[in-house]
C-alpha cells in the first residue's frame, strides 16, 4: 500500500515503547468505517506479517443501526484483502439515543454504548486486547479539552485495562499525526464511509480542533509542545521517550 513504511514507523515505535502486543494476543480493531480506525487496521496487519511477536487480529465495526442503512461490504472486501477476519455487530443504538432519549448531548452517551458493544463483541471473539484509531492530534485534543473544560490535566491513557471485562485497551496510532493518517488513507484509496450521524462534525472536540489548528499557524510546533508536556508530565501513563524530535522530522519534510 502508498506509503505503509510511513505509517507503519509510527504505529511500530508506539507498540514497543508502551508494550502493547504480546505473544499470542488476539487483538479486536475497532472500525468505525473512518479514516483513523481504518489506518490502523491496514498499519496492524503489515505489522503482524513480520513483528517478533505472534498475534491475531480480527476487525469489529458496530453497526449504529441508524434510519440510513451504512453498506459496510468495501471494508468487508478491504478486510478480506488484509487476511482479517471482519464482524459487524448490530445495535439500535441511533434509536436509542435520537428517537427514545431525544438527548441533545448524545456523543458522550453514544460513546459509551458504542463502546460497551465494541467491547463485548471482541470478548465474544476470544480477544484479550482492543485496539482504538486514536491518533497524536487526538492526544492533544483530549488533554486541551479536559483543561479548558473540566479544569484538570488529563487524557486517556495510551494502554487501559478495563479489570471489569478483563480486556485491555491499546491506542498504536499516538504518535501518528493526523496530516499523515489523511495522507494515507487518501493514496490508499481506503473505503471510507461517511458517518449519517447528524452530530457528525458539531462537537466541542471539532471545535478544539479547528481552534488548536488556527493557533499553530502563526506558532509552529505548538502541538508537539503540548505532546512534549503530556509526556514529561507523565500525565496518565505517558512516558518521557525523547522521541518527539523523530515525529516532527517526519511530519516536516
């Protein structure tokens, strides 16, 4: 694939500073049909054709089941070309959310049920580890976002365990800035599928994002100063690697 040696530098660093692939795990990639879950699908299965540790992967899509039926065949084709088995877990969960409940708030409730049937589809599966398409921006994101509005310093962690269901959660793509992920997926040519969600795009998340980028036009390297900071800070479970210079001489060329 255009460019795999790229994304697979950044997914490769990520798994072996913070260990997150053993012998013999069975790992679930969580595919939203997006870009970021779709990168990391196609980043993990070259990793798995050559890593010094054996592991399984399969791939979980759950299916909303919004009013707009989604067509996930291209990615079921795309996981077919990858050698990787493809499930798709139906829910109501757009009903739920939209017709039921009437929230007006729904993302963080929908993430909360999305995840749940995520993380029960992949125990079905035999799966001890899930892995999420949460990239370096996101990091960002998340940290800025949980200061300006919640008024701490926090992210999620780049490696969870969730003892309640007994699975442990690993995020490959945090290194991997988001340019080069939409880079990737566009010269591969991924199947991606639009979301019919109608809260698509409108979130304090996209907000953060458009401000952040706005920002760090006129003070370059604003983000890698943020990820510099989460990491000296080991701020839930970041570790100071010393490796930031590496990324930025990637996304810079």
């Amino acid at each position: 694939m255009e460019n795999i040696k790229r994304i697979l530098s950044y997914t490769r660093r990520a798994v072996d500073d913070y260990n997150m692939i053993e012998d013999g795990d069975k790992i679930a990639v969580g595919v939203s049909a997006g870009k970021d879950s779709l990168t990391l699908l196609c980043a993990l299965a070259e990793l798995k054709r050559f890593y010094p540790k054996n592991f399984e992967l399969v791939a979980i899509t759950v299916d909303m089941g919004f009013e707009t039926p989604m067509d996930f065949s291209p990615i079921g084709k795309l996981c077919e070309d990858l050698g990787v088995p493809y499930h798709v877990t139906k829910t109501e969960i757009a009903k739920i959310i939209f017709d039921v409940r009437k929230e007006t708030n729904p993302c963080s409730l929908c993430a909360k049920m999305r995840r749940g049937s995520l993380h029960n589809t992949a125990k079905e599966l035999g799966c001890n580890k899930v892995a999420l398409g949460h990239h370096f921006d996101d990091v960002v994101n998340t940290f800025m976002l949980n200061l300006f509005y919640e008024g701490r310093l926090g992210c999620f962690q780049p490696v969870t365990y969730l003892s309640r269901i007994d699975l442990q959660l690993i995020r490959p793509m945090i290194y991997m800035p988001e340019k080069d992920v939409r880079y990737f997926a566009s010269k591969a040519e991924l199947p991606v599928i639009k979301s019919p969600c109608p809260a698509d795009g409108n979130t304090k998340r996209a907000d953060m994002d458009n401000l952040l980028n706005t920002i760090e036009r006129t003070n370059k390297g604003l983000k890698y100063r943020i990820f510099g900071a989460i990491q000296r800070g080991e701020i839930d479970g970041f570790k100071p690697m010393g490796r930031m210079q590496g990324i930025k001489e990637y996304t810079e060329e």
